[in-house]
C-alpha cells in the first residue's frame, strides 16, 4: 500500500503533528529566549505524573485506563492540572530569585519522573504499566481523535492569547524591569505564559510523546535565531521549520519503517546544524 | 529647585526591603519638572531602592510617598546594569517602541503615529538612521542611547537612570549625560540619575542625595554645596579631594596620582 493510498491511517496523525509542531514551534521562540528549554522537558514529566495519578486513582474507583472517565477523573485533565499546578510553582519560585531557574527544573523534572515510577510500580496499576507508559508520553503514530481536537484547542487558546499580549510577553521577556515600571503587569503576563506552556505541553506529550515535544520547543527556534536577526522571521522560521520537521519526518518514518518520533527530532536537528553552519560561514566571511 | 511643578515627593521616608532592616534614616526629597538630581553613595547603601520607592515601584517601610493623585507619572526608567540581551532579535525601532507599553495599555499594538514618535526619540538622541539596525549591533554606548530614547517614548515627565554610564568609557558617559541634561533643559524634564562617577553628579546635577550607611545619613541639596573634599571622603570612607577649576569638578581619590575623572 502506497503512502497515499494508506491515508486514511495518517491523516489525523500527522494533522496532529503538524498542529503541535506549529504550535510549540511558536512558543519556542519564547522558551528559547527566556532560557526556559528544560522547563518544557520538566512539565512534560510533571503531565505525565498527572496521567499516572489519574489511572492510580482510577483503579480506587475500579476503572480501567482503557474504560471511559469521568472528566474530573480522565488522564487529560489530571495531565492539565499537573503541568498548570508545575509551571506556576516555577515561574514563582524563579521569581523569588533565591534558587536559580535551572536547579528548580531540575528538581521538578527529577521528582516527577521518580514518582511517575513509583507510581506506575503500584500493584494496583502494574498489570496496565506498559499501556499506561504509551498513553503518558505518547505515540506520534497513533493520535486518538479526542486528542486531535485537544491540540486544536490548545492552538486556538495559544493563537488568541498571543494575538492579544504578543507585546506583553516580548516586553516582560526581554526586560521585566522597565516593563514593570513601564505599568506592564509582569507577574500576570509571566503566569499566563507559563499556563500557555503548560497546557500545550501537557496536550501535545500525551498526543506525541516527550521528546518530540521537547525537540519542537526548542530546536526550530533555535535554528531561526541562527538564520534571521529580525523578529517577525524569526517567529515565522520557527514555526515554519517544526511544522516541516514534523510533515517530512511523519512522511520519512511512514516510507522508511523509522520511529515516527525520532525522525521528526532528528530532522529538526538538522535544521539547526544547517542554521549553525550558515551562521559560522557568516562569521568568517 | 529649578522646576516649578512638582512631580513626586519623598516626605520622612524610610526606604528598605519588605521585612527588611530600614537602609536609611527618614529621608525627604522632592523632584519638580527640569531637576537634575544625582544620587551617590557606595554599593549597598540603597541608591536604586530609593528611586524605586520615589517612582512608587517599592513600598517605604514608613513615610509618605507623593505621587501625582489624578493621573499616572509617566516615568522613563533605563535599568542598572542593563545587559542586552543578545539572542533577541529586535531592532532599535522595536525596542524603542517598548516605551509606548504603558500608553497604549493591554492588548492595543503600536501604530503609525506611535511609529513616528518613536522615530522622533531616535532623532533627538542622534540613532534614527539605525532604527532598522538589530539592537545587538550597537555598541554599549549608542544601546544605553536608544534606552533613553525608548524613554523618551513614554512622554516621561521624569527620566530615572539607574547607573546608565557603569559600562561605558569616559567619552560615552559625558556624551550620554550632556545629551539627557540637554534634553531635560529643552522638555523640561526631571531626570533622577544614580551614579558611582562624583564628576558625573558634579557636572550634570543640580541637587544630589548623598546616602551614607556608614553615618546612617542622608543628605540632599545642591551639588555645588554637597559635592566637596569632606562630603566625598565621608560619604566613600577615603580621602577623596574635590577641586573646581575653571567650571570643571577635578576628583582625586587616595592612591591615584592623577585626577580620577574630569567634569
């Protein structure tokens, strides 16, 4: 069966994709600015905690991960309250400025991924551990349409708020000191990123899985800060960028039997390789 | 006092952290339209807490702050140790534009007319031909022009430069000074600056605050009164030796041979 032929199998997978690629590709110019890469990496940890939970609590009531929820009691919105709840806590204490940013990321990352573990080590839950491990982080081939629509959510609340407080976030990121003089709230506009983050974190690990959330954060972005010194080309290369890491790397993994995941981080990789070596030719002409 | 409106007003403040120790005795000081006013005094004796609390940014521990009740102070405010930083890809038209946060309010982006504005602000401080220059290819001296300039962009009544010239050398610091006094005689303009530099506060101040920790005082007044050999050796705890010849402030500073600055 031909690629097109098999598009009945792909279409939401790679609409999915392509969505959260556009998506965490824009906020990427944001995390990769306010030097906040690992927090991205932490909060998919901390969204995982809050699926696992769910099904631990879950099988107190006696439903199986596979069985429908409740919404109070389904993985998305423990995910969601898990990497809100994380994200705040973060902004907060880097804000108190008495230990450094990465140190709490560090720590963030490190406890949920331990108690993720412990969690998923319950007998109540161990029978389903590898089912639960898939639907924790993800599995770039398969997106349910639950989660399709989730992430169109997730864009449509990332394209309204930025449409807004585009200026805010810019201001507040480059210097929060003048902006606060400047009656720019920058404590609101620092939780409302962050809220931004985490959710779009929070929805896209559950639908791709963690490094591909992690790699489209922070590898576009990165390489467009290489390739433009202007704003409005930054912004556009990064999301450009992801949104054909992912396309191209779904369509590579699909004709090449690779890990759909990998590819797309992969490729991204290479963009900001080719970005760095322009960059370089650049410095020494 | 060289200004007739008053701006904003310290009344027997006492200045420091929330829950921490008072950094100063009760302090008193009022800022009108077209003061130049210089706030020395070594590091750690609250210089940059005091123009926070006189432009309402920190609370004083006690005391009355005096700020204008039926409108905002618009307030043009360039960072100590301001550090670009370099990864953003901004021009120096965008940063400037910055200036116009607090005008526009949430939500509204800048237009044409705040465009213009911007552009005029880059005029008067000599940068509007690099408007489209990216901000990290200016040097430290032409950035801190465009910080003032993005400043200006805020309508600011009063100009708060926190340490503007700690990273530039001597020719940058006196073009950037004489170009805010300059523009302070011209809008009429308060500018509040804080510096380390005592020619800097000699030639370009009209009243300067002296904040001593070690004498827990605080002395405000005209820097043709206060900025002399006993002050500065009190207030630095060295001798420093403060001569005026010729309409400029010469300073020496124990273990130095030559003049330590020139105003």
């Amino acid at each position: 069966m031909s690629f097109w032929d098999a598009r009945f199998l792909w279409q939401e997978p790679l609409l999915a994709a392509v969505i959260a690629a556009a998506v965490l590709g824009y906020l990427g110019f944001f995390v990769v600015l306010r030097r906040i890469a690992f927090m991205s990496a932490a909060l998919s940890q901390v969204s995982g905690l809050g699926v696992a939970v769910a099904f631990f609590a879950g099988s107190f009531l006696g439903i199986s991960p596979h069985d429908p929820t409740p919404w109070w009691l389904a993985p998305t919105t423990f995910a969601l309250f898990f990497a809100s709840a994380g994200a705040m806590l973060m902004a907060l204490v880097v804000r108190s400025k008495r230990v450094s940013s990465e140190a709490v990321v560090a720590l963030s990352y490190l406890a949920a991924a331990a108690f993720v573990m412990v969690v998923l080590a319950s007998p109540r839950i161990a029978q389903e551990a590898h089912e639960v491990g898939d639907l924790l982080f993800g599995n770039a081939v398969v997106v349910k349409r639950g989660e399709l629509v989730q992430l169109l959510a997730a864009g449509v609340i990332t394209l309204v708020l930025h449409a807004l407080f585009f200026k805010e976030f810019l201001f507040c990121s480059f210097d929060p000191e003048t902006a606060k003089v400047f009656g720019v709230p920058v404590p609101v506009m620092d939780v409302l990123l962050h809220l931004n983050l985490a959710v779009c974190v929070a929805i896209a690990t559950k639908a791709l899985g963690a490094l591909p959330v992690f790699a489209f954060l922070v590898l576009p972005a990165g390489a467009a800060l290489l390739f433009s010194e202007r704003l409005k080309p930054v912004v556009a290369l990064s999301v450009g960028l992801s949104v054909v890491a992912a396309a191209l790397g779904y369509y590579l993994s699909w004709t090449l039997s690779l890990p759909t995941g990998s590819v797309m981080v992969a490729l991204a990789a290479c963009f900001w390789a080719v970005a760095g070596i322009k960059r370089f030719v650049e410095l020494r002409r | 006092m060289s200004g007739s409106v008053p701006l904003c007003a310290l009344e027997q403040v006492v200045i420091g952290h929330r829950r921490g120790r008072p950094l100063t005795p009760a302090v008193s000081l009022e800022v009108r339209q077209g003061d130049i006013v210089g706030v020395l005094g070594p590091n750690g004796s609250g210089k940059t807490t005091l123009v926070k609390t006189l432009i309402g940014q920190l609370a004083p521990l006690s005391g009355t702050v005096r700020l204008p009740v039926e409108r905002t102070l618009r307030v043009g405010y360039v960072a100590q140790g301001h550090r670009p930083d370099f990864a953003y890809p901004l021009s120096v038209l965008e940063v400037t534009l910055m200036g116009r946060a607090q005008a526009l309010g949430l939500v509204k982006r800048p237009g044409k007319a705040d465009r213009a504005l911007a552009l005029a602000q880059l005029e008067s401080v000599g940068l509007a031909a690099r408007a489209d220059a990216p901000f990290r290819s200016l040097s430290g001296g032409q950035q801190q022009r465009v910080l003032v300039a993005r400043a200006l962009t805020a309508e600011a009544e009063l100009l708060v430069l926190d340490e503007p010239t700690s990273e530039m050398d001597p020719a940058a610091e006196h073009a950037l000074l004489s170009l805010v006094s300059g523009l302070s005689a011209s809008r009429n303009l308060a500018v509040v600056f804080v510096t380390h530099e005592i020619s800097a506060a000699a030639g370009f101040a009209t009243r300067v605050v002296l904040m001593d920790p070690a004498a827990k005082a605080v002395d405000v007044g005209p820097s043709s009164e206060l900025i002399n050999s006993e002050h500065m050796t009190r207030l630095y705890g060295r001798p420093v030796e403060v001569r005026r010849e010729s309409g400029r402030t010469l300073v020496w500073v124990s273990g130095r041979d030559e003049p330590g600055a020139t105003a």
